[in-house]
C-alpha cells in the first residue's frame, strides 16, 4: 500500500510557485505604455473588431497626453485628499477634537453618498468648467477612505505600547511621531490606497466637464454610439489602476512592520 507522502505531489523548490521576473509591475506597466503608443496605430485591428465604424480609434488626442492629463489631474486631488484627510483623522483622534468625530464622519461620508456627475454638475455654476472643478470633486470623494485609514491606523496601535511609551517619558508629540505614526502607518497606507484607485476611475467622468483624461474617449464613444473608443479608454484607465494598486503593494509591503 502506497504511503501517503508518496501521493502527494513534488513541491516547486522555492515553494512560491511560478513568479514573472521583477514581479508582475514592471510587466503591467511596459503594457501599459505599449497600449499607450500602440492604440494609434491599431487601426486595423479595430475595424476587424468593429466593420461598422468608419473611425474605429479615437484619434482626437494623442493617448499619452490623455495618460499624463489622468495622471496629474488624480495626483493632484489625491494629494488634497491625502493631507486633508490625513489632517483629520488625526485631530478627531486627538482629545480635542474627539468630540467632533461623529460630525467629520457623516460630512466626509456625505462626499461618496452623491453621484461624481451629480458634484460636478452642481459646482459647475461656481467653479466653472475644467480641471478644477474636477480636482475639487475628486478630493471630496476621495477623503473618506483617508479618514477612515487614517482612525483605524491610530486605534489599532497597542494600548499597552502606548503605556510603555508614556511610562518611559515620552511627551505626547513624541509618541505620536515615534509610536503610533509608525506603527499606524499600514493601516493608513491602505486608506490611502483605496482612495487613490477610487479616484482614478472617478477621474474618467471628469471629461464631462472638460478635463481632458483617459475617460474623453469614453464620453465621446458614448456620445457617438462607438464601442470601439469606449474600449480603449476603459482598459486604459483599468489598467492604470492595475498598476496603481500594484505600486501601493510594494510600498505596503516595504511598511508592514509586522512582515
């Protein structure tokens, strides 16, 4: 009768399987940019996709302007969102402002309860068209993950860390900056994570109101009953969110103080 290890399969050697080499970010983003300067010059493809259309590639930008004005316009408001937010959530945990919590809460929870279109349509009588008006949107929507992270960071840090801290002197500046930053900082690394891949599908509607994003082929194919264009903007926004998010992995990784 055959033993029981003998059954079981060989392990690969390093025990982790199959890895790209680099990691799959590097890989994400050489694919990325190959889409970038390639969709120009695939006209042929999409029209074997899409007979129909007479201009099957959305040819009214260049896609690495489109690429550069997405990423400026979601750094930027994500920037706001981050210092914001962070600022925040930090004084609601403090006890001066802990008082204040609920109602910062419900405000910042208020920014992702209405539709992006529905705050881009109401601030454009005030802000008027363009990329501010989307910035402003933008860091609105994005400040609750940060808030959030931000909280959930400074809560989980040990309690009796925080005695030994105390116990040993420390000011509460410097168990702030020493303690609980660090050791809240996964935490909040994730809230920020979240917020930054939100706003970068977000950023896509912000051609409504004339920015010009990876989302302007989408509103025009929209508009124009053309597939092939909603197509190209869609995997090139999913695909900058692929590598966003594979980004923060390492940054998080690099932070996990508990790896």
């Amino acid at each position: 009768m055959p033993r029981a290890d003998m059954a079981r399969p060989a392990a690969h050697p390093t025990g982790r399987g199959f890895r790209l080499p680099g990691g799959g970010l590097p890989w994400a983003v050489l694919l990325l940019a190959a889409l970038v300067l390639g969709l120009p010059h695939s006209h042929v493809f999409f029209a074997s996709l899409f007979p129909a259309l007479d201009r099957p590639v959305y040819t009214q930008e260049p896609f690495t302007q489109l690429l550069w004005q997405h990423v400026v316009l979601v750094g930027v408001s994500s920037a706001v969102s981050v210092v914001v937010g962070s600022a925040f959530g930090l004084w609601i945990t403090r006890p001066a402002g802990r008082q204040f919590r609920p109602v910062l809460e419900t405000l910042v929870s208020m920014g992702q309860t209405f539709p992006p279109v529905a705050v881009l349509a109401v601030a454009v009588p005030l802000v008027g068209f363009g990329e501010s008006l989307a910035i402003i949107a933008l860091a609105l929507y994005g400040l609750l993950p940060v808030v959030q992270g931000t909280v959930s960071g400074l809560q989980s840090v040990p309690g009796s860390v925080l005695q030994s801290a105390t116990g040993i002197g420390m000011t509460d500046g410097q168990r702030l900056r020493q303690v609980e930053i660090p050791l809240a900082l996964p935490v909040w690394l994730a809230g920020v994570r979240t917020s930054v891949i939100i706003n970068i599908g977000t950023a896509a509607i912000a051609s409504t109101v004339g920015a010009k994003t990876l989302g302007s082929p989408i509103i025009v194919g929209l508009s124009g009953f053309n597939t092939a264009y909603v197509l190209q903007g869609a995997v090139l926004v999913a695909l900058l969110a692929v590598v966003t998010d594979m980004a923060f992995e390492r940054l998080a990784a690099r932070v996990d103080w508990k790896r």
